[in-house]
C-alpha cells in the first residue's frame, strides 16, 4: 500500500543523529518530538526522556548504575531478538511488537535513535501496515481475536506518532482506533 511504503522511504531517511535535548528551566524537551496543540496533553508529556532528565531522574530517585546497566542490557536484547521482518515473538507478533516498541519508546528511542533506530523504524513500520490494511484490520482476521493485541497496537502506534510527529502515522493509528471503537459492544 502506498502508505506503508511513505512510511518506510521516511523511515529509510531517517537520521542516526541521537535526539538532541534542550534544557529550559529543568524541563528538558527532546527536539525530535512535535510538541501537540492539543488542550488535552502537555508539550512536556515526553520530556522525561531525554538523556539528560534520565540521568536527573536516576540521581533523584536512586537509581544505580546496575539498575541502568539492567535495562541497557534489556533493550538490547529486545534488540538482538527482532525478527528479521521487524516484528518480535513467535506467536502474537501484534501484542509482542507493540510491547517492545512502547519499551523503547518510553526510554525516549525513535527512529533517530543512533544504536536502536534502525529497530525501532522496523517494528514501527510494522504496526503502521497492520493500521494501514484497508479492507479490514488484520488483527480482526487473527484465528484467536484478541481485543488486547488491538489496544496494544493502537497505544503503540499513538505513543509513536506523539512523540515524533511522523503524519504517516496518523492514519494507521486512527484506523485501529476507529476498529476498536467499532466494534466496541453494546
């Protein structure tokens, strides 16, 4: 489709520059994510994930470098275990993908990430084909229909087009909420 294929020519230009970070008032915001004009979420939503209020984070709430050589050590390996079609697990490639791609996220990786960016892209691109499918959503043909696997990829791919502002993604994420939401019962 032709979105799919938007998404993985922007995903192929993408940088493997890390995102950069500015410091206002002890608020770091990251320079890769679009801050929303929405009057429902903060333009601080993902401040805490730049490198730098990470580390502010670890000081101030105790963390230690073994807990941080843990979760080094964790995205890694989520890493090292991606399938080669960008997907992760052997069953339930939806709610699995979804899950490792909020992991990464939520320690502030994108696409311009310089050690996983080339992993997040890929299973970003993945759930944005999932979204994308225009007769019916892929996830309602599933032989077990896991309304979870639905959520899962919905959150992932609103948490990814909130944070980078990527408009290929828009569409995906909308369509799986808009499965959800139909099909929502009584």
């Amino acid at each position: 489709s032709d979105v799919t294929e938007d998404i993985a020519t922007e995903v192929d230009e993408i940088t493997d520059e890390p995102p950069a970070a500015e410091v206002f008032d002890d608020v770091e915001l990251m320079s890769d994510v679009k801050p929303s004009t929405s009057p429902l979420t903060s333009a601080k939503m993902f401040s805490s994930r730049s490198p730098n209020a990470k580390a502010n984070a670890v000081r101030k709430y105790g963390g230690s470098s073994g807990s941080q050589k843990a979760l080094g050590n964790a995205l890694n390996w989520l890493a090292k275990n991606q399938n080669p079609d960008g997907t992760w697990g052997n069953g339930h490639p939806h709610s699995m993908t979804s899950l490792a791609i909020l992991t990464f996220l939520a320690h502030g990786e994108t696409g311009k990430s310089k050690i996983y960016g080339k992993v997040v892209s890929k299973g970003i691109s993945n759930l944005a084909k999932w979204g994308s499918a225009k007769s019916s959503f892929p996830l309602g043909r599933a032989k077990e229909r896991n309304v979870y696997e639905h959520a899962l990829v919905a959150y992932a791919l609103a948490e990814a087009y909130a944070m980078t502002g990527n408009y290929n993604l828009q569409e995906p994420m909308n369509n799986t909420i808009r499965f959800i939401c139909n099909n929502q019962h009584e």
